[in-house]
C-alpha cells in the first residue's frame, strides 16, 4: 500500500520588530503556494501554517496533531532565524520530521544552511524538486539540492528554471486569508509573477543573481490567464521590473483590453524605462495600473553611480512629476546611504516634498550575502544576528554618524514622512502612535 506524505508549508514571520509597513503590507505566501499546487498534484498532502495570518493554534500544537512527515518552508535573509526556531520545534516534537528550507537567500548561501536543523536546501525555484524530495527521487538527481549523505553535505549543480512550466497556482489558501494579505489600501491583493529574477546589475541589489543569474519571463497569454481567472479585483505583479521589454507590455495591454478584464495593479519599474516609454505608461494607466514601485534609490548622482543605478538624479525628479501628471501612485523607494550626514536626511526631506512624492519607503542601506558588493563590506558587520537585514537595522558602521544618531535623524525623518503623508491624505490606515513607538524603540534599544 503507497503511504501519503505529510507536509506542512510554513510561511514565517517577516520581522519582529514591528517597524516599517507592518500590518498593511502584508504578503500573499506565492512560493508556498506554488510548492503546494505542484504537491497536491503529485497526490502528496500539505497544509498551510501562515504566521503572517495569526494561526489559532501555536506552531508546536500544529506540528504534534498534524504529524508531518516534511516541514517545507521559503525564507529570505532576515527569516533565517525564525526558520531555524522552527525547524528546531519541530525536530524536538519529532527527531524523523524532514526539513526543507528554499527562498532567495538558499540560493546563494546555502553554505551558510549546513546545520543540523535541515536536512535539505533546494536551490531552484522549481516547486518539483520539493516533489522529487518527497517522492523519494534519488537526491543526486534532484536541480540544485544540498542534502546529506552521512553527516556530510552534499551540493548539486544547480540550473536556471523556466516559470511557464508552472502550471495554475491553486489559490485556496489565497482566498481564505483574502482580507489580511494587502498593499496598502489594496486589500486582497493577489500576487502574480511573470518573470523571475532580474536583467539589470544593480550593484548593492539581490534579485539580479537569482535563478542562476538568468532572467527568465512568462508567455503573455499564459500571464493574462492566470489574471482573469483570479477571483480578486487587486493584482500585485512582483516581477523584479516588470516594465522592461516594451514589445511584452504592449502584447499586455493588448490582451487585457481584449478580453475587458478590468482590474487594478501594482507593479515595480525603473526610472528610465518610464522615462523613455511615456505612452506605454499612459495605456497601463488606461488599465488599471494604479501604483507603481520604483526604485529612486538617490537623489545625488554621487550615489546613484555607486549603486550602477544607470540614472541621474534629474530622471528621478522627471519621473515623480510625470507619473504624478498621469495619476499613477508612485511608490519611491530610496537608500539610507550609510555615508548620510544630517543635512543628506533633511535633503531627502525636502526632495519627497518639493516634488510631491506621496508613497515613500526607505531602506538603510544593507550589503546582502551573495552580492558583490557583500563582500567590500563583510569585514565591516557590526552584527552577526540575520534578523537585523531588514532594512530598518544598521548591519554596518555609518561612515558619518554614531549609530544612535544616525537611528535618531532616521526616525526623525519616518516621523517627517509619514506626518507629510496624513497632510496628503495617505496612509489614513495607519495606526500612527504604534508606529512612533515602534520607530523609538530602535533609536533606544537598537
Ligand atoms: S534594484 Fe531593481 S532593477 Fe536593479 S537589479 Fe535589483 S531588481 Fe533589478
């Protein structure tokens, strides 16, 4: 008689320190929810436990009454810890569980992931080498896996993968927490994904070396399937840079009008693809394209060389007021660059205000494993604790500032920021006191 296979997918926690967009940027598991499309369809049985969802039960609880065979979670860098936590609950409730861990930061760091925790890395972003995992294919077989034979570890040779051969995502888990998974006031915003990796080398950026550094994209008709056929009005393209190929997009636009789907999207984009494609920008805004995300990075042509950028601060100004002209909510994304003195955040200040920028994010600037630029600064870490690479923690030494203050004029400037956004009436859902408080807390503690 064939035994089924358990397997609990675990979407863990994003942070703990409760800073940032938490609460109301809140992310649809897409990679689980892959993996557990691919498993259902091999017979193999899976369950969700969604940290992001506020499960009932605690995770322990969850793991001796369901008894998996496999835990199967996707982790970036800062999720690392919380992982291992798990993996660690779930090897003491029951030393023959299986872990697997997968994600952007396995990828490239897998090394890092040779512990006794986990029993195997699977590199590839294909959910079948979970499958295979499970099915007992012969590990040496299986695309990009670290397993062990012995106690001694053991790395495939990994491939790129091609997404067309993910076949439609079953949604389920989806649908059931459809009220908690948000971006902004976008609520129930679905995540579709129509390529993978990225085609430009920003220098301090993760996303580029993906899939064995190949950027790999989705036929259009599959992509515009997958929109049509999902039972929500808010769709959440997560491409790394959706707008790049301009043939693509106009094949897009094309079939969306065609078929009259009318819904309303979030995609990221670079400056100078906006920049030099306006009339492909107007026809997305046409569709439903209500924000986009893009990476501003600088407002200095100093900084914005240092990253590769391959724009100048005046395209960053340009494309603020075009996008503002048409009416596209853009999300500017910048870099708290760790050579800041205190004019450079009261100059980001200025520049968000002087040209109108509504939606701001801010990252401290964070050298991530696996980059090349990583390893210029690895010698300067003033912290070995992963949870930190959150993009609101300093992982390095400011060059001009003490830490604290540096923390202060950072807070200083969230504070700022959002108070400018009530002014323009966005981000009315945030619970502002909480986020002051959380925001101190880093100025303080951290
Ligand atoms: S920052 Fe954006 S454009 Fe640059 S490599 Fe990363 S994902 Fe691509």
């Amino acid at each position: 008689m064939k035994v089924c296979k358990k397997v609990l997918l675990i979407n863990p926690e994003d942070s703990r320190s409760k800073l940032n967009f938490d609460g109301i940027i809140v992310n649809e598991p897409l990679d689980l929810e892959i993996i557990y499309t691919a498993l259902i369809k091999n017979d193999i049985k899976a369950k969700f436990y969604d940290f992001l969802t506020n499960e009932k039960e605690d995770l322990k609880s969850v793991i001796e009454e369901y008894k998996p065979d496999f835990i199967c979670t996707t982790a970036v860098i800062n999720q690392i810890p919380f992982v291992l936590e798990y993996f660690n609950i779930a090897k003491h409730v029951n030393k023959n569980i299986k872990t697997i861990i997968t994600g952007s930061y396995a990828e490239h760091n897998y090394r890092q992931l040779f512990l006794n925790c986990i029993d195997y890395i699977s590199r590839s972003y294909d959910p079948n080498c979970i499958v295979n995992i499970i099915s007992d294919v012969d590990n040496k077989n299986i695309n990009g896996l670290c397993y062990k034979v012995n106690n001694v570890w053991k790395n495939n040779k990994l491939s790129y993968f091609d997404i067309n051969s993910i076949t439609t995502i079953d949604r389920k888990h989806f649908y059931k927490n459809k009220k908690i998974y948000r971006y902004l006031e976008m609520v129930g915003a679905c995540q579709v994904r129509t390529s993978y990796s990225c085609p430009y080398k920003c220098k301090f950026c993760y996303r580029t070396i993906l899939n064995n550094n190949k950027y790999v994209t989705k036929d259009i008709i599959k992509v515009v399937d997958e929109i049509e056929s999902i039972k929500s009005d808010n769709i959440y393209i997560v491409d790394d840079d959706f707008l790049f190929n301009r043939n693509r997009l106009i094949e897009f636009i094309t079939e969306v009008k065609k078929r009259k789907i009318h819904k309303k999207y979030i995609c990221y984009g670079r400056v100078d693809f906006i920049l030099k494609n306006k009339d492909i920008i107007k026809e997305l805004k046409e569709i439903g394209f209500y924000y986009i995300l893009v990476g501003l990075e600088a407002i200095n042509d100093n900084n914005l060389n240092n990253y590769n950028k391959l724009i100048k601060k005046d395209d960053n100004v340009n494309c603020v007021q075009f996008l503002n002209d048409i009416g596209i909510n853009c999300m500017g994304m910048f870099i708290i660059d760790l050579n800041f003195k205190r004019k450079d955040f009261k100059n980001l200040y200025n520049w968000i205000k002087t040209n109108n920028l509504k939606h701001v994010a801010l990252s401290i600037f964070t050298p991530l494993p696996g980059t090349k630029l990583y390893n210029e600064y690895k010698n300067k870490l003033i912290t070995q604790d992963l949870t930190k690479w959150d993009y609101v923690h300093l992982v390095t030494k400011p060059l001009n500032l003490n830490k604290h203050i540096f923390y202060l004029y950072y807070y200083l400037l969230v504070i700022k920021l959002f108070k400018l956004a009530k002014r323009n009436n966005v981000y009315d859902f945030i619970d502002f006191k909480k986020l002051r408080k959380n925001f101190f807390g880093l100025v303080v503690k951290d």
